[in-house]
C-alpha cells in the first residue's frame, strides 16, 4: 500500500443502555441495564456507565446485577429502535469517510486516508465526527485515531466513555508498550495467562520476543500476535468482503443457555450478515443457524426462506425459530453463527423493486 493509512476506530459508549437513556429522560443519570428477566436466565446485554460503577458488565447474569445494584433500572432490549439509530450513526460515518467497516450495530472502522488535508488532520476529522453523532443523535462515541485498524481500536478504548485517543504516525510502539497484552485483540485470559508464566504482561514486553519464540508457543497465529505488539498491522478497512455464503459467529465467553442472551446474539448476527448482503446487493433464499454445545458437539440448521430476505429483521427472524427449537434444560451453548446462503443476484439490483405484501 506504500502511502500511510488514517484510520479511525468508533465505538458507542454502553450503546443499548444509552439509546435507552436517550428516548426516556427519566433513565439519563441513572443506573441502567438492558437485558432479559433476572428471574428466568436474563443476562445484561448492555449496562450504562452509571450502572458499570457497581461493577455491572454486559453478558452477567441480569439477578447478579441487580444484587450488585438493587435500585438498578432494567429495561427489555429493543432491537428495532436499536437498528434504527446503528443505521442513521453508519450514515454519518459514510458521509465522513470514505470507506467504513462495520462490526457490529455500535461499532466500526473508518478510513479517512483520502479525506485528511494538511489543515484536516485525522483528529479533526475525528472530533467532527464526535460531534456530529452528538449534535445529530443525542449521544457520546469513542474514537481512537491511528495508522492502523488495531492500533485504532486499541486507542477507542482508553478513554471511555465520550474518548478521543489519537496515535500519532510513528509512535505505535510507545504508545502500546505500557498496556497488557490482553488490550491486543485475540489475546483472551488464557493466552494472557501463558505470556504472564512466561514474565510478559505489557506489551511491550510482548514485542521484544522473537519470531520465532512466539511460533513455538501459540503456533502460525504467533508472528502475527508479535506484528501487532509491535504496532504493524497493514490490513485495510474493507467495505465488502467477497464470499459464496455469508455469515458471523461468536465464541461465548462463558457457555449459556440463556434464551435472552442467545436470542440477542443471534439478533446482533443477523445484523452483521445483513450489513453484508446489502453492501453486496444479494438476497438470500437460505438462513443457517450454527451452534457448538459446551460439550464441543457442532451442528448446522437450517430453513429455506419463501420470499428471498435482506434485512436483519428478516434473518433474525428464522434464526431464532431455528435456535428456539434447540434450547432446552441443562443445554449450553459456546458458540453461535448465523448465515445465510442460496443468493439471489437481479443482473441490475437497482431495477429490483421493494416486494409487496402479497405479491
């Protein structure tokens, strides 16, 4: 790529929680979390910054929250309402940058490469964007700024929440050197663990391993572990990934069997593989549930779909009829994947009418 890359990293603060504090001014100031019952298997799918005080974070079962904070305000999770302010943020990152990467409804990478002038300097195009998503939409977003997607992403996270960390060109490396290992992203507990017998917690500490050391203790992903201590990362912000089938899965961080949880998994899915087809064009005639027990046993299911969907609200839909099926006492779950399949590609997608009921 030889010239430099900015890229900016954007990440809501507690989105869930602060949408809700948004539409009900009763809730700003106030502990919030989002999530199902505390007495079924509810679990916090996003707690406001009020409520993070208490030690509350997302995916902890919503009865061990609302012990930690007993004047807690949980709200059921409104994922309509959700979607529909994800889709007006991506709006004004695309009005801003010239490429975006979208990883969830809250988050996203930016490339802003093109639009940076020598008086439009990364951080300025970043603190206009704070500002829009605030004037525009009520509510605070981390921004990290960097060369690269992980020095970026790092970054958003080191002053939340309503962040701007900017990483300049050059500085990478000191600027990671004092965080530990496990800010680096696929670092988990257990690989954070192993580098700390072996004496690593920062990581700079990280980066002065060699090549190969790092090969013969995590395997092909070392190199690549020790390029991103060393703060070189050279991948770029991609809008559409080119693929036959198109899906998204998660490892839980803890095996649930939590109706609640699962089905807002599979919502947060639906909408990653929807933000695919609709920036590839595609319609898909097929949607896949994937889902790995705690017991590591894999399988697929899946339903073909009457009318061709897009949406994520038409994949979330048959996705969680599929998963509804397979939950049951005593069953965890460790990973989940939605995808979709069987594409429906008009030759010219702008001729392609909306459908309409009945027709």
């Amino acid at each position: 790529m030889g010239s430099m890359q900015h890229i900016l990293h954007a990440d809501f603060d507690a989105f869930y929680a602060s949408v809700e504090q948004l539409d009900d001014p009763s809730l700003r100031g106030k502990p919030v979390v989002v999530g199902g019952s505390p007495d079924g298997r509810g679990v916090v799918a996003s707690a406001s910054y009020e409520a993070r005080q208490y030690g509350i974070r997302s995916a902890m079962p919503m009865r061990t929250a609302l012990q930690r904070c007993p004047h807690a305000i949980r709200v059921g999770s409104n994922f309509g309402r959700y979607r529909e302010v994800s889709r007006k943020v991506m709006d004004i990152f695309n009005d801003i940058a010239s490429l975006v990467e979208p990883l969830s409804l809250d988050e996203a990478f930016l490339d802003v490469t093109e639009k940076v002038t020598p008086n439009r300097e990364p951080h300025d195009i970043a603190r206009y964007l704070k500002r829009r998503v605030k004037d525009e939409l009520g509510l605070t977003i981390s921004v990290g700024v960097a060369t690269s997607k992980s020095v970026a992403k790092i970054a958003s996270e080191l002053e939340k929440p309503d962040g701007l960390t900017v990483v300049a060109p050059g500085t990478e490396r000191e600027f990671l050197a004092p965080l530990t290992v496990g800010s680096i992203s696929g670092v988990g507990p257990k690989t954070q663990e192993r580098l700390k017998a072996d004496g690593i917690e920062t990581i700079g500490e990280l980066a002065l391993q060699s090549e190969e050391w790092m090969r013969q203790r995590f395997g092909r992903n070392g190199p690549h572990m020790l390029e991103l201590a060393q703060g070189t990362d050279d991948r770029p912000v991609e809008v559409n990934r080119d693929t036959k089938s198109v899906s998204s899965e998660t490892t839980l961080v803890t095996d649930t069997g939590d109706p609640d949880a699962l089905e807002e998994l599979v919502n947060r899915l639906s909408h990653d593989v929807a933000g695919d087809l609709e920036r590839k064009g595609l319609w898909a005639r097929t949607v896949k549930l994937k889902l790995r027990l705690s017991d590591f046993t894999t399988f697929t299911r899946q339903v073909t779909v009457p009318e061709p969907v897009q949406t994520s609200d038409q994949i979330a839909e048959p996705a969680n009829a599929l998963l509804t099926a397979e939950l049951g006492p005593g069953r965890l779950f460790r990973l989940v994947g939605v995808g979709v399949s069987g594409f429906d590609q008009p030759d010219e997608p702008e001729t392609r009418q909306p459908r309409l009921p009945g027709l």
